[in-house]
C-alpha cells in the first residue's frame, strides 16, 4: 500500500516560489512544478483585507508525503509567508491517487 500524499499549493507574488521551492527542499522536498500566472484583481496593484494584491503571482506545487506536508509548509511560509513581501498563502489538498511520483532519496545533489 502507498503512503498517503497531499499536494501543497503555495501562492506568493512573482519571483518568490523558487526561493520557497529552496525552502521546501531543505526541509526534505523531492522537488515541485512552478506555473506563473495573473490574479484576478484587474489594477496592477489593489488592497484586500488590507494586504497589497500584486498581479503577477506563481503557484509553486508539491506532491509530498502526508508526513512531510507540515514541515514542507512551515519551510515554504516561515520566509516567504503572507507577512512578507512575497505575501506567500499555502494550502494542501490530500492526493487520492498518482502514478509515477517517487518520494526516496535522490542518488545526485539538486540545486
């Protein structure tokens, strides 16, 4: 039987998901997907709850261990968290099924 997995969503402002991605694999990250997109809000810059809304964002995606999903999300938020200036929001999402996703050690260093 597989070990259960989630999938972490990490949303900041353009520029921050590599340096979360870093994070993430100290905190033991085999590695993740970063798609870069637009928000919603239409202005460049807009206030929301009193948090600025920059439009440029990137969606940093990591299928994990459930195991690892609280450290992979302290690592990710304690720099780049939503009281910094890459406002960074993560979520998880349990995965009920995968296919070709491996979590043991890497045999080469990545970088």
């Amino acid at each position: 039987m597989m070990d259960a997995q989630s999938v972490i969503l990490f949303i900041c402002n353009h520029g921050y998901a590599y340096d979360a991605m870093a994070e993430a694999r100290k905190a033991g990250a085999r590695g993740g997907t970063i798609i870069h997109g637009r928000s919603s809000v239409s202005t460049e810059k807009q206030k929301f709850f009193g948090i600025t809304i920059h439009s440029e964002k990137d969606i940093l995606m990591v299928v994990c261990k459930e195991t690892q999903k609280n450290d992979l999300m302290r690592a990710m938020t304690s720099k780049y968290g939503v009281s910094t200036q890459a406002r960074g929001l993560c979520f998880s999402m349990k995965v009920e099924d995968s296919i070709g996703f491996s979590f043991e050690p890497l045999d080469f260093k990545v970088e």
